[in-house]
C-alpha cells in the first residue's frame, strides 16, 4: 500500500500516494500532546514512531 505520512504541529497524518492533490484520502492518525520534532516509519512491521519536543 502506497502511503505518506507527515506531522504538522503536533499532528500526524496519513495520505494515499496516488495522487497527492486529492485530499478525499487525508486522515489525522494521531494528535500528541506536545509538537512533533521527528517521524519514521516501520514499513516491515506498519508501525510509526514518533519524538515530541525532543522527548
């Protein structure tokens, strides 16, 4: 599955990668308490990591 995942402040979104204008597919995954500062992705295991303000 084509996916791209992204934060913006303290969220964290995913989108189909098809086409990156249509934003029918957008879905909020997670809102963290604290703004996100790094974001990765297991594609083995379908697991996302994520730091919040250094923590």
């Amino acid at each position: 599955s084509n996916r791209v995942y992204f934060s913006e402040g303290s969220r964290i979104w995913m989108k189909g990668a098809g086409n990156l204008t249509d934003y029918s597919d957008l879905k909020l995954l997670h809102s963290a308490p604290l703004e996100v500062t790094a974001l990765t992705v297991d594609w083995l295991y379908e697991r996302i990591y994520y730091v919040s303000s250094g923590r």
